[in-house]
C-alpha cells in the first residue's frame, strides 16, 4: 500500500519564525515530489518541487528531500500570517496516475 | 482565461437530483482529473483521463459518471447522491499522465448532498 504520512497539526508558530513541515512515503521508487498549500476553502495550489536529494530553495521556501530515508520536507523562513494555510505533500512515482497525497498539516503563524 | 475553471463554485442537491459539474482547462495539458477532498481525508483519486481516454476509474460508485468530450473539457455527472457524498470536488490537469512537473487544480466545487 503507498502511503504518504503527514503530521495533521495543527503547527503553530510565530511571526518571523521558521517553520518546518513534514512528510514520509512508503513506495521506494518514488520520483517527484510536491508541496501544495491550500487556503481555507481553496483549492490546492503548487508551490514546490523537488526531484533530487538536497536541497531546494525558492525565496522563503526550502524543500529538502531524503530518498534513503523516505523522507520531504518543507521550511517555511520568516513565517506570515499569511502563511497559514494547509500544507499538503504529494509523492510521485514513474507510472501514469501514480500521485499520492498525504492528508495535509495546518499551520497557523500568530503576529 | 487561463488555468482550470470549475463550475459552478456550490451546490446544493437533493438525493433525486441530478447535476453535473464542468472543468475547463486552457493549459494545453494531455491529463484531467477528478478528486473528491473530505475533511482531514487525503485527496481521493476519482477519475482520470489521458488524451481524452478514461484511463482509470478508481471504484467510483455508478452514481458518478465522467465525461470528457475533448482535452480541454471534463464533466462529472451526479445523480441519486447520498449525504456521505458531500465534500468538495476538485479538477485537475497535467501535462502528461506522468505528471512530472505536478497539477494544476481547479477552485472546485463545494457540493452538499441534502
């Protein structure tokens, strides 16, 4: 069974902090990675990818991807109210129709 | 317009009813997706179609029935829901069935079956 797990929240932070999203994958042959963030009552919107091990960084986003340890992660810098939303992971494999998401983290950065 | 447009945003239906919801995309892309998103469920893989060709049917109740008339256009066609069917509905599309590069969703359709 593939899975993809995330920690449901919600995660809280302050203004001006980091934080840090995270998500792990059962299926070993998974190629591409994703963050979606979806406001309340939106719909999900991409934000990252991230196909190889390390790091990726875009403005104050970072992924960082681990595919020994099945392991993605998101690091939001200097976190904004404007932040808070749900943060879903999404993991792909090699095949068509092979996306799996994970239920998604809610954070909620406080000014 | 640009991206994938759903309509309509809401509805309401009663379990005789039928309804049918519209996904357009302007994206150029060869895949389309119908999920269905509950509350604090990750999102479930309804349907999907590559080049305008079913390709999956993920043990979909027969009270939901897709249609994708070209590449650009994908209907869901609801009737004789039940209460346990509200959720919201979300269309998605992808350059390839691959889907490499990730999705683009639609605002989705927020249904409530009555």
């Amino acid at each position: 069974q593939k899975e993809v797990e995330q920690n449901s929240g919600p995660l809280s932070v302050p203004e001006g902090a980091i934080a840090s999203l995270n998500c792990t994958y059962s299926d070993r042959g998974s190629q591409s990675f994703f963050w979606y963030r979806q406001y309340s009552g939106k719909s999900p919107e991409l934000i990252m990818s991230i196909y190889s091990n390390g790091d990726k960084e875009d403005g104050r986003f970072t992924a960082q991807l681990n595919k020994a340890s099945q392991y993605v992660s998101l690091l939001i810098r200097d976190s904004q109210p404007s932040d808070s939303a749900t943060y879903l992971c999404a993991v792909n494999g090699n095949n068509n129709n092979d996306m799996r998401f994970g239920a998604g983290t809610r954070l909620t950065v406080k000014p | 317009e640009t991206g994938v447009t759903q309509t309509p945003r809401h509805l309401v239906m009663g379990m005789t009813n039928k309804k049918s919801l519209k996904c357009e995309q302007h994206l150029g892309h060869n895949a389309m997706y119908w999920y269905k998103q509950s509350a604090k469920k990750p999102l479930e893989l309804m349907f999907v179609y590559n080049f305008k060709e079913q390709t999956e049917n993920n043990s979909v109740p027969s009270r939901f029935s897709p249609e994708c008339p070209n590449s650009s256009h994908l209907f869901l066609h609801l009737h004789t829901l039940q209460p346990e069917d509200s959720a919201l509905y979300l269309c998605a599309s992808s350059q390839d069935p691959r889907a490499n590069y990730g999705y683009t969703f639609g605002s989705g359709t927020r249904l409530t079956v009555v």
